[in-house]
C-alpha cells in the first residue's frame, strides 16, 4: 500500500496518514481529491476548522501550490474515527 502523508509537525512527525492500495498509475487518477471548502461543506464546519485539522496532522491532504486537497477517503476515515455514541 502507499501512503498519502499530512504535513509534517514541527518536530519532524507525521499523523493523520491514509493508507491508499497499491495499483498502477491510472489507479491514482481514481482517487478523489476534495478542496477544503467541500470538505468544510462535508463536515458541516469552517473552513478554518479544516486548516486546522490538516496542520495538526489529523487530516491527511495533499499540497498543491498554494492550496490543499484532502483525500476523499481520509475524510471518511477521520469521521469513522470521531465518532462516538450517546450513552
């Protein structure tokens, strides 16, 4: 499998990997990428919300020049992780 990697920490760590199964290049192509704004849209939250989690490492995102696109599937996998149920 490979690996899309949230930026990196101040100390050098990682978190808030996506695990992407291992294919061939036109396998990537599949993967759909979200802006911060359809994310926030999504999770029904600021957009500033999202920054932060993609800069604490808790959301996976990909840089592309000036802006950031979060993997459809860490998004889904950050809210799996989140949830919790009423008692």
């Amino acid at each position: 499998m490979s690996t899309i990697e949230s930026p990196r920490t101040p100390g050098g760590s990682t978190r808030g990997n996506v695990d992407l199964p291992r294919r061939s290049d036109s396998s990537l192509s599949e993967v759909r990428f979200l802006t911060v704004a359809e994310v926030a849209s999504l999770m029904r939250v600021s957009k500033m919300t999202v920054y932060r989690l993609v800069h604490s490492g808790d959301l996976s995102a990909v840089r592309v020049g000036r802006s950031f696109r979060v993997p459809e599937r860490a998004v889904h996998a950050y809210l799996r992780g989140a949830f919790i149920e009423a008692s």
